[in-house]
C-alpha cells in the first residue's frame, strides 16, 4: 500500500456513480504535498480515513489537487496495528518541501519519541509546515513541544493520558481540532471528517460534499462533536435515568460518589436503581461504577508513565493492595503485568 496521487483525468471522465465529475471553483497554484509519518502499529484505519479523501478529490476537481507521501524513520515499510505493511516512500533524512505533515499512531506512540523525530517536527515547524496527529499521534507532536499553547485532542480512550502528562495543551474531547497550523484528531472514522474539513477549506463545500458522497458519507461532521455516544447508547439502556446514573458516574471516577449521591443527582430512587442495572446491565450499580474506574485505570497504564500507585489514586483508589485485588480480579492480571500486554496489543473487552 503506497500513497500517491492518481493521473490526471480527461475532461469527459465520470465518478463512479456516472455523474459528471466535480470541478472546483478555488484557483489553485500547485497542488499540496503532505507527508504521512508512520508510527509502528499506526491505525490503518484512521491512516486509510485520512488518505481517501484525497484521492477522491483529485479525481472530482479532474486535476491534481494532494500528492501525499508515507514516511518513516529510516524509510522502511512499517507495520500497522493490524498486521498490515505498508511501504514508506521516504525517510525522515530526505528534504521534501511538504505543506502539511500528519503524525499516524496507535498502540506506540512513545516509539516515534526519539530526538532525530523531534528535530525534524520542530525543523518543519519553524519552517512554516502545517503540522497534525491522528489518534495518538497527538503525544508524538506534544513530546516534540509543537503542541505547547495550542488546542488538541486525541482518541477518547488516551484523552486523560495526554492532559495528564502535558498540563501546558488545551486538551479539547471534541472529533477534532484545527487550531492555526496545527490540526488533530480522534483517528478512526474522525480522520476521515477532519480531511473532508482540510478539503472544505481549501477547496469549498460542493467538492467536500462530492467527496464526503462518494464514501457514503451523509454528513460531514463537524470539530467540536461528540467523540463517542452517550452513556446510555453505549450502556443499551432504555431507562433515561439510569442513563443519568451512568453520566454521574462516568463524571465522578476521581472522587467517588456513594451510590446515594448518584442516584440524587440523576434524579431516581436507589431501589429503582438498583433494580433497573440488575434487570438491564446484569450486575449492581456498585460493580459498574468499580468497573468504570478500573477502565479509566487501564487508560493510564496504557497510554502514560504514570505509576501503577498514581494510576490507583487518578481512580479514586486510595490504597495500593484494595487497587491491585479489585484490577486483577476485573483483567485477570495484575495492573503491572496488564501494563506490558497492553503495550503488546492485547486490549479484551471487560465489563
């Protein structure tokens, strides 16, 4: 899989569906060069949202609008989080005179925090390149100091990872985030919506529609959307206020509340609330909350340094041995052990 702009078509060529193809209105000068910095076990998913859009508007405006470019350290082809490789056009040796440059990551980010990566980030940005993350390749351009002052955002799993450990970024929960001459984003899907933006902006709507169309796209979403669904769409609860419960919860994972103080604040009776989790969610609102705090516990361990004992108390766990009993019967392992799993790309789903 290697990144490069498609030929120019012929003025009569059609889109796929048989329509005319889209032309632009905005006067271009040359088209745009963007390189795509590979991190080890990158998502191939984000990475791909990110590329196609490109493609397809190349192919719409009839003309070469994006030349992009796969990078690597040393120009080797790096392997996605799915196994997949994928060919890297250039080193991070070779001067290409790019306009924008994207940092894909995933699982690794902390395998692009090397200091011939930060002075090649800080190189491009003292030159004026347009500089972004996908997924958590927002920790990569953060450890370069090119996010200091800026709004950012990054997956929603690694979002406390990243206020965490560098206090001096606005971190933002939003699908993603264009702030001057710097743009991230939550990867994924959220890749493909920030592209579509990057196209809009350049190039008008009526081409980032086309394109947006061509995915089976109905809506181009905008930054500052929701990253994820709500507690009760994610929960698949039908009661509203058990939903609220969930929202209390999820809002109180530092300092836990008592089952009482959630249920007050979502506005339902603990004996409704009780019944309403055991009858939908199979287990009592105690153990959910316990198991909300053990997943953001996860998300520590696995997206910061952090110590296991700073992990705990980021949870809302005061004492180390209560910490490690209640994440070894919820993982299976004990939180050091988890940690190195993790970082190999075991990731179960735990309820």
């Amino acid at each position: 899989m290697n990144g490069h702009s498609e030929r120019h078509r012929a003025p009569d060529d059609r889109a796929d569906d048989g329509r005319q193809a889209v032309l632009t209105t905005h006067p271009v000068a040359a088209p745009e060069t963007i390189g795509f910095l590979l991190a080890p076990r990158f998502s191939m998913l984000a990475f791909t949202c990110a590329v196609e859009p490109l493609r397809v508007a190349n192919r719409l405006a009839q003309r070469e609008l994006y030349q992009w470019q796969t990078v690597s350290i040393e120009g080797r082809p790096v392997v996605a989080s799915n196994r997949m490789s994928v060919v890297a056009d250039r080193s991070i040796r070779e001067t290409v005179d790019y306009t924008r440059v994207v940092v894909c990551a995933g699982f690794e980010p902390e395998s692009l925090y090397e200091e011939r990566i930060t002075r090649w980030l800080r190189q491009l940005g003292r030159a004026g390149v347009a500089l972004g993350a996908i997924d958590t390749g927002s920790f990569v351009l953060a450890h370069a100091g090119m996010l200091e002052g800026y709004r950012a955002t990054t997956h929603w799993e690694s979002l406390e990872g990243l206020r965490s450990q560098f206090p001096k970024i606005a971190i933002a929960p939003d699908l993603f985030v264009v702030d001057r001459n710097r743009f991230t984003c939550a990867g994924g899907t959220a890749a493909l919506d920030l592209m579509l933006h990057v196209v809009r902006l350049r190039h008008g709507h009526r081409l980032a529609a086309a394109v947006a169309e061509q995915f089976i796209y109905t809506r181009m979403r905008e930054p500052r959307e929701h990253q994820r669904m709500t507690s009760g769409e994610r929960q698949g609860l039908t009661d509203p206020a058990l939903a609220r419960v969930v929202e209390a919860m999820e809002a109180n994972l530092e300092e836990p509340l008592p089952i009482r103080a959630l249920c007050a604040i979502a506005g339902v009776g603990v004996r409704r609330c009780e019944r309403g989790f055991r009858r939908q969610l199979r287990l009592s609102p105690r153990r959910h909350y316990l198991n909300l705090r053990l997943q953001r516990a996860r998300t520590f361990l696995q997206y910061t340094s952090l110590p296991v004992l700073d992990a705990a108390v980021a949870c809302g766990f005061r004492n180390l041995a209560h910490f490690s009993r209640a994440y070894k019967r919820w993982a299976g392992v004990p939180p050091s052990a988890d940690r190195g799993q993790i970082h190999q790309g075991v990731r179960p789903i735990l309820s």
